[in-house]
C-alpha cells in the first residue's frame, strides 16, 4: 500500500501554550488536524469565561481556521456559577488535573478534596459537559509519595468513585498510560471514554529512566511517564481494537530545549509534526490502517457529541527525515527516518 485517504482528524488533547510558543507551533497541529481540545493549564490557568475567550482570541490570531475545543480548569476557585457561564460561552470541557501532578496545576483540586466540588460537577453534568481528567494520584493511601510509575494505578478508585456518583456525565480519562486504566475504561459505562497517545504507545520506562529511576532521555519524559511493555501492548490493542470509547488525543506539549535540560526537566513531549505519520506506521504495524480513520476522525468527535469534520487528508508511504527542533524545541522521533508522511 502506497498511501491512505482519510477525513480529515481532530486531536482531542493538545497543548499549544501560549505567546512565543503558541506561534511557534499551533499551525503543526491546526494544518494536520482542522479541530482539537485545548488544555487550559497556562502558567495562568484558564479558569474563566473571560479567561478562555482571550485564549481563543490568541488562538484565532494564530490561525482563524482552525476550531478550538476550550476548556476551563477545575481550580480552588471554581463555582457552579462558573461552569455555567463558560457553558454558555460555548466552552465544552471541565478540565481537571490534581494539584501539583503535572505543569502549572499548582491551583488544582487533590483527590481527596473532589467530593468538595461536587456540585461543580453536577452542574457539569447537568449542562451535558464533558469532565475531562488526568488522572495521577502522587500519594498512596497512607499519604506517603508515589513513585511517577506507579501513580495513574493509585488514581482509579477516585475516578470509580466520580464515575458511580455522577452515572451522565461524560468522562474522559486522558493519555492513559497503563494496562490496569485500559481495563478499568472498557469495563466502565459508555460515559466513560479515554484519549490515547501515539507515544505512549512507542515509549516504555526504559526510554525515559535507567534501573534507579533516574531520568536519563529528558525528551522522552512526560506526565504520565512511559510505563512497562505489558502497559505499551494494552495501549497498542485498545487504539487498534475499534472500540470507540479509545480516541485520539496526542498530548503534544512543547517545552523550549533550555526546559527539558534542567533537573528535573519540563515534563512533555512535542509530538504535533509527526503524530499522524507514526500511528500509520503503528497501525500498518499491526494490520489495523483500516481502523486509523475512526481512531482520529470519528469516534472522539461522536463522544464529544460533534459533527465529523468534512475534508480528507492524504497519507503516503515515502520515507522521510523528522527534523530535530522547531526553534528551540525538539520534536519526537528528531533525526529519525519515518516511513509514513502528510500528503
């Protein structure tokens, strides 16, 4: 096969930033995929109505084509009334991270302090938006620390237990990392959906740290961390399996270079230019290319309840060298031969 027609992708989970960076590399994604989710945590959380119609503002200045899917943050802050009003403003997403797991959530919600929000969150679901979670406990049951690998395992009662208590309102479970979270989502109500990431499904623990859990790859280290093999093959299965609860959503998360070299580096990887090419070359690997289509064109926009994008976007199998940086920032896979490219 020398090349596939698809329609054309959204990227149901990305990072653009904001400022230098964000002109730096939105059109990476916004020429690839014409729609995709924003996540609102800027070093000033996007927490507010007022707060994501400026950052959809900067993103239309960037390119006005393009179809922002906003979201605001769940922080210490947030109210029902909040939620409402962004609702109205045609922000789709509750975006939540746990305080202190990953960049900038220094203003987010713990775990343990969710069910102080919970009338956040019905009004949430009341509303029919989407709860969309990282889900990373950083402290075992006792309190004491969690080791980065074993922290999305720790976080699954407190999703249960969001998923039982509010059984409408639709849950995504991010760029999920691990077999045990893959399982938990296929045996969960049809609410429940998860986005997955292509170099999730590439990387493991050994691409990141050596024997001591010391990072030693800094470009390959992101929030969730790579896990093990057995992690790598589930994420493998469920993105090839058809089930559409499984879509789309690369994580891209660009850091400049200055960033990832410091101790401990910036956790993220920008993978925006090349994301498409690698789940060709990952689905033609596992005899599954006629399953790519609905993995990033239909079954996030169906779960998310939107329109399927009109257009096609063309794939060919041409070999071709991924650059090493864009600016001051590298790219995955940099310097390395793909064997799939945008058309």
């Amino acid at each position: 096969m020398r090349g596939i027609i698809i329609r054309c992708p959204d990227d149901m989970h990305f990072h653009p930033r904001t400022g230098k960076m964000l002109k730096n590399v939105l059109l990476c994604t916004s020429k690839v995929f014409p729609r995709g989710v924003v996540m609102g945590n800027l070093p000033k959380p996007v927490a507010t109505t007022d707060d994501a119609q400026m950052y959809r503002a900067e993103i239309y200045c960037v390119d006005p084509n393009f179809s922002p899917i906003m979201t605001i943050m769940l922080t210490k802050s947030t109210t029902p009334q909040i939620v409402k009003e962004a609702f109205g403003r045609d922000v789709r997403v509750l975006k939540y991270i746990p305080n202190n797991v990953s960049t900038n959530s220094e203003e987010g919600v713990a775990l343990t302090e969710l069910h102080n929000f919970y009338p956040v969150l019905e009004t949430a679901e009341k509303l029919g938006m989407i709860f969309s979670g990282h889900w990373e406990s950083p402290l075992d049951e006792s309190g004491a620390p969690l080791p980065e690998i074993d922290r999305e395992v720790h976080a699954i009662p407190f999703l249960q237990e969001i998923v039982r208590h509010f059984p409408n309102l639709k849950v995504v479970v991010e760029h999920v990392t691990t077999r045990e979270m893959i399982q938990y989502v296929e045996s969960a109500p049809k609410n429940v959906g998860a986005t997955l990431t292509v170099h999730h499904a590439i990387l493991n623990i050994s691409n990141v740290c050596d024997s001591e859990g010391k990072i030693r790859s800094p470009d390959n280290y992101c929030k969730p961390i790579a896990k093990g093999m057995i992690d790598t093959d589930a994420i493998i299965r469920a993105m090839t399996s058809g089930n559409p609860k499984f879509f789309f959503g690369s994580d891209s998360a660009p850091h400049p270079m200055s960033a990832k070299e410091k101790i401990p580096p910036a956790a993220g990887i920008f993978t925006a230019p090349v994301a498409l090419p690698l789940l060709c070359q990952l689905f033609e690997e596992n005899d599954a290319l006629s399953r790519l289509e609905n993995f990033v064109s239909r079954f996030g926009a169906e779960f998310y309840g939107l329109p399927l994008n009109e257009g096609e976007i063309t794939l060919r199998k041409n070999p071709w060298t991924v650059p090493d940086y864009l600016g001051l920032v590298h790219i995955f896979k940099g310097g390395k031969v793909l064997n799939w490219r945008i058309a």
